[in-house]
C-alpha cells in the first residue's frame, strides 16, 4: 500500500487558523511568502489577525517582537534559511534576550526545497537556533505531529523555531495523538540499536527499523522532534539500556540532532554513535531524495552505521 | 505652554544631563555624547507626554518609550530614576556586575524599559510591533521611539518606516538625534544622510524639522505630532548637538563613548550646574 504523504507545511497551514479562531492574540506576520508557507487560509479567514510587511524579514522579527511586548503571539512566517539566519540577531536580541513570546514558523526545511537549490536549503538553522539562550527549537515529523506540535508551541510561554518541510512526507501519526516540547516520542521499541531521528527523517528510521528486524537486529526508533530542549532523560535511556545509537536528520551533521545528542555521550564517557545528516556540503538544485543519497541520509546506510555498531 | 512650565521642563533637562554625566563618571564607562544630544526629547517625552505610572512598569494602557539607539541609555535610565521607576541611588550601579541598568537596556532587569535594545537598528520595528498592537485592540497609547542618525545606515528603520506606513500608525512619534556624529567620524564623511527629513518624508511620515536642543521647538512639534490623527506616523527630525551642555564634549566624536575623568568631570557640573533658569520672582 502506498503511504499517505503530506508537506508538514501544511499541518501549520491548518493549526495556525484554528489557533487563531480560538484567541484573537494568535498573529501571523507574513513576509511575503505566506501562499507559500500555507497561511493562505488563516489570511482569508482571519484578515484582523494577518499582518504581511513585505519582503523585510529583520523588521517582521522587530514588529513581532513589540507585538509580544503587548501581550499578542506573534508567529513570524518564512522559509528556514531566512527565518533562522537572515534574522538571527534580531532573534537572538529582540526574541530570545528579553524571552519574548514569538514563534518563528519556517517552511522549507532542510534540503526540502530540493529543486530551488543551495540558497534555499537550510541545513545550518536548527544548530545555529539551539545556541541562542531561551530558544526552543523543534522539528516535527509529519502532518499530524506538526499540526499539533504548532499547538504546543503557541502555548508554550517563549521563544520556538518551527521548522517544516516543503516536500511531502510521510503520515507516521493519526491525528489527536499528543505531542510535548522536549519530550522525545518512542515510536519503537527495541534492545540491539537506538535510532534517533526528527522531521523528514524519522521515517527512514522506521524503515530502516524493519529492515534490521528482518535480520534479527531490534531498534529503538524516537521522533526527537525538539532539539532544545533536549528529552536527555529519553537520551540517557538510549545510552544506559543499549549504548549504541545513531542519529538521523536533515541537517548539517555539525551542530543539529547529531552534536546533541554526542555531547551528552562525551560527557558521559559511556555509549557508541554514529552520525547521519548532511555531511557539511551545501546542495545543488535536484530531486529531494537524491540529495539525501548524496549525504548518506538513506535506509540503507542507516542499516549499514546500526550493523557497524554492532560489530 | 507657558514660560514657566516650558523653564521647569528645560530645568529638568538640565538634571537629566547631570545624572547622565554624574553616572557615566562613576560608572568610567558609557556614552556621554548621545545621551546628552537626546536629552531634550527624553525630557519632553517622560516629563510631559508619556502616560506612564512608575508603580505599574507594565501597566498594559501605558504609553511606551522605544530607545533604538540603545548605547544612549543614560539619559532614559536617568529619566526613569527622576520619574521614580527606582530609586536614585541605583543610578550609581550603571554597567556594574548585578546592576538592573546594564550597559545596554534590558527590559527584563529595570523596571520602565519597553524593549531590550543595544543593537542598533532593531528598536524601530519593535516601536512599530507596539504601536500596532494599540490599533489591533483599539487602544489609545502611544508609542516613542529615539533613533539614531548613524542607525539610519541599517536597512532595518526602513523596512520597519514601510510597515509604519502601511498600518496608518499615527500613535508613533519617532524623533531622530541628527548630531551629525557617529562613532568613527562624522556622518558626513562615514555615510552621508542627505536628507533625513526626505527620507522619511518619502517613507509616508508626517515630518517635523527642528533644532533637537530647544525645548520650545521639541514641545511645539510633539503637540502637532499627537494632535494630528490623519493615519500617517510622526517623525521629529531634531538637529542636535552631540555632548550638548558640556563644552568640551560639544561635537566631537571623540566623546562618542568614553568617561570622563575627575577633572572633566568636575568642569562638566560646574558647566551643566550654570544651565539651570532661575524662577522668575
């Protein structure tokens, strides 16, 4: 049967219009590439609640900004490489100094944006956004994880960087399943292998999962949606009960999932991993999956770094 | 205005100076030079216009005071002090370790700070953010922000002047400090502003031109500012004196961000002391 395949984009799309319903606070500031970032029915529907301020990304970060100072929840509204970098100090100042109640709510995720090529492809953000204090930083899997991940984000009292994607991905959860910010989802139990995994890649480590139980390896598989705060409880769990994990993610391998979950191993002296994510190269224009291949985020070579720590 | 409120008001500029030279001496480190070339408007905005209440920083209906140029923190910190935010005394800790009254405002740590800012070219969109919420809830505060004119290189005031523009925000007085000075030289020679008034004429503002140091014309263009509610945002563009009121400090680029020392300090009071206008008998 053929998996059902969704753009976590759109799970924004859909949250952030019945979060709007609900409390008139809930902003969206726009920059314009709201169709694109799926707030074209939050604009039709709750124009009272919609600001778009053009293509001014610093500036939408300091109008939402003041705008939280007043009480509203402001979510900035772009893709990843300019909702992260084009704007992080006016994060790191007006956001997440004064711990300020903006979301920055980013489409295009990752090499996600395959075919715009290199300038739109974020695989620095997430890393870049969990060195910044009070940051939280989340990467949802799916539709439904991201539809409701939105939610836990608006009511979370700070800062989040939302990251989305602007491919389809797999649907792994049903709807009104529950998320937390900083708690990891354990979405398979196994004693062999842990592999840890958030956003579009978490259903290659399903995949590879089965694969490897196939041949007799069980893994655990978690959805590490937040990478800050880290779930180090769900880690530790990982290192104490199997001490071999691997990391899977649509990121630079510096600094994302990977570097996190690596420095509580270093600190703890005990545990074996291995790193897959982008291996600190920027893309070209071409198909999403294939990018993938070029850096290693497959289920094959997921299956391969589970047999080598086993070994 | 009469002539004797418009004294008490130049009188209590001339205070603001004080404790701005007073704190930056003791403390041996901040920025004399725009703080003093701001001091007017700062006096004006807490001294006249702002509805604020000291005992409620965070009271939702108060007006608000965005300080762009962030480094200028002195005179606010002192017009908070003198309006009873905190007490006086806590001027004396400016940039020390534990102090509320950091070298750059931060609007966690002291009491009256609208926003955290100390980045220069960011504070306006903030002003903007907040001006805005008031139309979203139909509220009447308003809201002032102080720019730099060496901010105004940043991309930033002007994108943040669009959005002021397109949402009709005329609860939003923005004053800009023309000293004509920034830190490695003058404007002139490090990017020069042409025409500020111009500028953000082009942007949509309603602009007021003035001399930034006399109060009577700093009054005369914040009641037009306030009184005209035609949809469009207020620019005061104030043609100061970087180090007004210290002789020494008068203009030069050198006192951008340095302390006096005892002997300049003491020459400072003496001079700042001889501004105040006796009352009338």
């Amino acid at each position: 049967m053929e998996t059902k395949k969704i753009p976590t984009r759109n799970g924004f799309g859909e949250a952030i219009v019945e979060l709007g319903k609900e409390n008139r606070d809930i902003l969206v500031v726009d920059i314009d590439i709201g169709k694109s970032c799926k707030t074209g029915d939050f604009r039709k529907q709750l124009p009272e609640q919609y600001l778009n301020v053009g293509i001014a990304e610093q500036n939408g970060a300091g109008v939402a900004a003041g705008l939280a100072t007043c009480g509203k929840i402001p979510f900035v509204v772009t893709y990843a490489a300019f909702g992260s970098m084009r704007i992080c100090e006016m994060i790191r100042q007006e956001i997440a100094y004064p711990k300020l109640n903006v979301k920055i709510a980013c489409s295009h995720g990752g090499v996600t944006p395959a075919n715009d090529g290199a300038s739109h492809q974020a695989i620095e953000d997430m890393g870049i956004l969990r060195t910044i204090p009070n940051m939280t930083v989340v990467m949802p899997a799916d539709f439904a994880s991201a539809k409701a991940l939105v939610k836990a984000a608006a009511a979370w009292e700070g800062p989040v960087y939302l990251r989305f994607t602007r491919d389809a991905v797999p649907v792994i959860y049903g709807e009104g399943e529950s998320f937390e910010i900083g708690k990891a989802k354990q979405l398979r139990e196994g004693k062999d292998v842990a592999i840890l995994a958030n956003g579009d890649t978490v259903c290659l480590a399903l995949q590879a999962a089965e694969t490897l139980a196939a041949e007799g390896i069980e893994a655990r598989v978690l959805d590490v949606h937040t990478i800050k705060p880290l779930d180090e409880a769900a880690v530790n769990a990982c290192i104490g009960e199997i001490g071999k994990l691997i990391t899977v993610e649509d990121h630079n391998i510096l600094n994302g999932l990977g570097s996190a979950v690596a420095e509580i191993i270093a600190e703890r002296g005990e545990g074996k991993m291995k790193r897959i994510g982008i291996q600190d190269q920027f893309g070209q224009s071409a198909p999403y999956e294939r990018l993938l291949e070029m850096n290693g985020i497959t289920v094959e070579n997921i299956v391969v770094q589970a047999k080598t720590l086993l070994k | 205005m009469d002539a004797k409120e418009l004294t008490a008001l130049k009188n209590k500029a001339t205070e603001l100076r004080i404790r701005v030279v007073d704190m930056i001496w003791k403390a041996q480190s901040g920025h004399p030079g725009g703080s003093l070339s701001v001091a007017d408007f700062m006096t004006a905005c807490y001294f006249k216009y702002m509805n604020v209440d000291p005992a409620k920083p965070r009271w939702a209906d108060r007006d608000r005071f965005v300080l762009s140029k962030g480094h200028v923190c002195p005179a606010q910190y002192a017009a908070l002090a003198m309006k009873g935010f905190f007490p006086m005394e806590v001027l004396d800790t400016l940039r020390k370790e534990g102090s509320p009254l950091q070298g750059h405002p931060s609007m966690n740590k002291c009491p009256g700070i609208d926003i955290s800012t100390g980045s220069l070219g960011q504070g306006l969109a903030c002003a903007v953010g907040m001006a805005l919420a008031a139309k979203l809830d139909s509220k009447e505060y308003r809201v002032f922000s102080a720019v730099g004119d060496g901010e105004c290189n940043e991309g930033e005031i002007w994108e943040a002047c669009g959005t002021a523009h397109k949402y009709k925000l005329d609860n939003l007085v923005v004053f800009v400090d023309w000293n004509g000075l920034q830190l490695d030289g003058t404007c002139e020679e490090i990017m020069p502003p042409v025409s500020l008034a111009k500028k953000f004429e082009a942007f949509g503002f309603e602009v007021y031109e003035i001399d930034g140091n006399d109060m009577a014309q700093v009054v005369e263009a914040m009641d037009k500012a306030l009184a005209a509610k035609n949809g469009l945002p207020k620019c005061i563009v104030g043609k100061t004196v970087k180090g007004k009121g210290v002789s020494f400090m008068e203009n030069q680029v050198g006192w951008h961000g340095v302390a006096p020392n005892d002997e300049q300090y003491k020459q400072a009071m003496e001079e700042l002391n001889a501004l105040y206008i006796k009352e009338e008998a």
